[in-house]
C-alpha cells in the first residue's frame, strides 16, 4: 500500500486553513465551489482530490424563478484536465490574497462525477495522470539487432512482438547497450534485450568444460569469464546483466515514439502505444531518474529474474523500484495541468528514523529526512499553524503505510 498524506480545507472558502479553488478546462466554476480534500500519494495508487461544486438546482429545474438555465457542473466532463491551487495566507473574508501568490497542489484529470440533487452539491473526483500508465500495455520485447557493416559494428534495435521480455534467464546476462535515437533527435547508447552471454567466446566451456577433476567437480580448462558492468563499453559488444537502472532506462525508451515508430515500421504491430499516446502528452518522464537507485543499489547490482509480457507500465514500473530499495514511484503536479513522474524514497535509512539522527546521510534527497509534508507555499506541517486566517479545517498525516 502507498504511504499518503492528506490536506483537506473546511466546507466553506472563507473557513479554511488554506484556500484550495480548482479550475476545469481552464475555467473557474464560481466562489461558491471548493477543494474539500487533496490526497497525495506515493505507488501504483494516483493522488486524488475532492471538489464540491452547487448544482444550482433551481437554476435547471426552473429557470425563470432563477433567470438563468446553466449550472457550473454542465460544463465539466469526464477527462476534463483539473488543477486544484492553494493559498496559505488568504485575505481575511477568504478571498484571494494578491500579494501572497497560490500554489499548484494538484493537476489531473476528471475521474467521477457525483451529483446529490437533495443537497444541491456536485462532487467532483479528481485524479492525478498516472492512470494512464495503467492504460498502456507492454507486449513483446526489443532486441539489439546487430550486424557487421565493413569494419565496425553497426548496432540497431528490432522489435519481437510475439517475444516475451525475460529478465535474466536462468541467472544468465541477456542485456546488451546499443545506439538508438530518442526522442529528442540524439543518439545514446540504451540497454535492450539479447542472446544470453551474446559476444563471450567459449561461454559454455566456461559453464561446462571438458575435462573436469573428480575432487573439485570444476573443469579444468574453464576459461575465466568478465561480465561487463552495465553502460561500459564492454557491454556494447558482450552481454551484461539487467539491473533496475537498466530495466527503468530501457522501459523509458521502449514507450517512447522513436520505439513506437519501430514497433510499427513495415505494417508490423499499429496498435503499438507510447507514454505520449497514451497520455495525451500530459506526463513528463524526464531523463536520468534511475540515477537514484545507485544511492543504496550499485548499478553492478543484478535485477531479478522476471518475465514481463501483456504487462501494464503502472505496476511494471513499481516492481523495478520495490526491486531497487526503498523507492516508489510519484507524480509531481505542475502548473500547466501536467505530472512528472519522479523516484521518491520511501521510508528512511539505517537508524535515521530514531530521534532524529541524521549522521549517516545519504546522496539522495531524502536520504537524511525520509518523506515529510510541505503545505502550501513553503513550510513544514510541523510548522505553527496560528494565525488570524486559521479559523477552521484540518491538517492530517499518516505514516501508516511507510516501511522501517
């Protein structure tokens, strides 16, 4: 279960700790509309945010009493995009302080409409992006197709629809670091599947010799192997080992258009769908996230055995962090109505839980202080929350999903 922290405003604007307001389409459904709740998660689960907006009843039901005939909520749709804002300090009648600016707290989509007509209340369920890596599929697997062109090598990728993605078979090295082009038109070198021990000349004398001594049980003329480490030059020409940076670096690429143009190329697999497909180009994966893993996880560090084949990117994804450490993955909401997807630690390391100590710290961000909550505009939770605009509402946390 994903560990989540909730911050939830009062029933009214101008009762509130902080003045939570959501936006659809860009639009603003009126003052009389709130953010009740926002709850921010970390795993396979999306943060979500509840809004209340009036049905203004009367305005449908009989609009010449009312003089209108629209309700605010006629305008939302499902998938609507939705951006929740909030302002720590708002004027004291619960308006919008100009001075003191808001902040984006949640940016998604519209997942569920709630309409109560006794109450007059339409309740808006708001969900972050990360949905929509459940919605796209993994199938088949991409494999280095390498050739000899003159005098060097030439190194491509193929895609293999009906080929399952076996991680690690049988403990034996089966990735291989080949030049691809990415999205942004550059060329690097990126981990794909291949043969294992593909490039280790007399592998299976080294796994099994000829002549073995009857004491020992080992061949005698065994040939001493080298695995290279991943992303060394070594492992451009001979297999090396997955490990969960490589797993994150080659799912990255292997959702990407350029790999999506592949997987389509000569009437093969149309149905293929990249991360920008399937979102709508509302997800952000930046570039070089697997680097946290090498905190606590040398990247010489093997991954596990796996097979991956019809698999959802969402849960695919959290098992390469659960295999990693204590990492999950997170959505980070920005302004423009789009998530970034991030690597978050999850729970703290050695002893730095315990009063406090932060003597062994780590690399990482959150090596030293685990996961705390930051309100609105800067500041901790544990901060003083007194002041002449903290009339109502409540702050709450939980650590109850957090692993020691």
């Amino acid at each position: 279960m994903p560990a989540s922290s909730t911050i939830s405003s009062a029933t009214s604007p101008d009762n509130s700790a902080a003045r939570a307001i959501c936006t659809f389409q860009g639009k603003y459904p009126g003052p009389k509309s709130y953010c009740k709740t926002v709850t921010l998660q970390l795993g396979e689960q999306a943060s979500t945010g509840t809004i209340v907006i009036p049905l203004a009843i009367l305005d449908s039901v009989v609009p010449a009493i009312s003089g209108t005939k629209t309700s605010p909520v006629e305008l939302i749709q499902h998938d609507d995009i939705a951006i929740v804002t909030a302002q720590l300090v708002p004027q004291l009648n619960g308006t919008e302080n100009p001075v003191d600016g808001s902040t984006t707290v949640l940016s998604g989509r519209v997942r569920q409409i709630f309409r109560n007509i006794g109450l007059d209340q339409a309740i808006i369920t708001v969900k972050d992006h990360r949905e929509c890596l459940e919605g796209l599929p993994i199938v088949g697997s991409f494999w280095a197709q390498i050739r000899t062109d003159g005098d060097g090598l030439d190194n491509n990728v193929a895609y293999r629809q009906g080929v399952k993605a076996h991680i690690n078979p049988g403990n034996q090295p089966n990735c291989l670091f080949v030049s691809v082009t990415q999205d942004d038109g550059a060329d690097a070198y990126l981990p794909m599947f291949c043969t294992p021990f593909f490039g280790h000349q007399d592998f299976k004398t080294t796994q099994v010799g000829t002549d073995y001594n009857k004491t020992t049980g080992v061949a005698t003329n065994a040939i001493s192997m080298t695995i290279p480490k991943p992303g060394s030059i070594g492992a451009q020409t001979s297999s090396c080992y997955w490990t969960p940076a490589t797993l994150w670096q080659h799912y990255q690429w292997a959702t990407s258009v350029s790999a999506k143009d592949i997987a389509q190329a000569n009437g093969n697999f149309q149905e293929f769908a990249s991360l920008d497909s399937a979102s709508g180009g509302w997800i952000t994966w930046p570039v070089g996230l697997e680097t946290a893993f090498i905190d606590n996880n040398p990247q010489s560090s093997k991954a596990w055995e796996k097979v991956f084949h019809c698999y959802k990117l969402l849960p695919l994804l959290h098992e390469i962090c659960q295999v990693a450490g204590p990492y999950d993955i997170y959505m980070h909401s920005e302004d423009d109505g789009r998530n970034t997807l991030n690597i978050v630690r999850t729970r703290y390391t050695d002893n730095q839980s315990i009063n406090g100590d932060t003597s062994n710290t780590s690399t990482s961000n959150d090596g030293a202080k685990g996961i705390i909550l930051n309100r609105a505009i800067g500041g901790n939770a544990s901060a003083d929350m007194t002041g002449p605009t903290i009339i109502g509402g409540h702050l709450s946390e939980s650590s109850e999903n957090l692993y020691h």
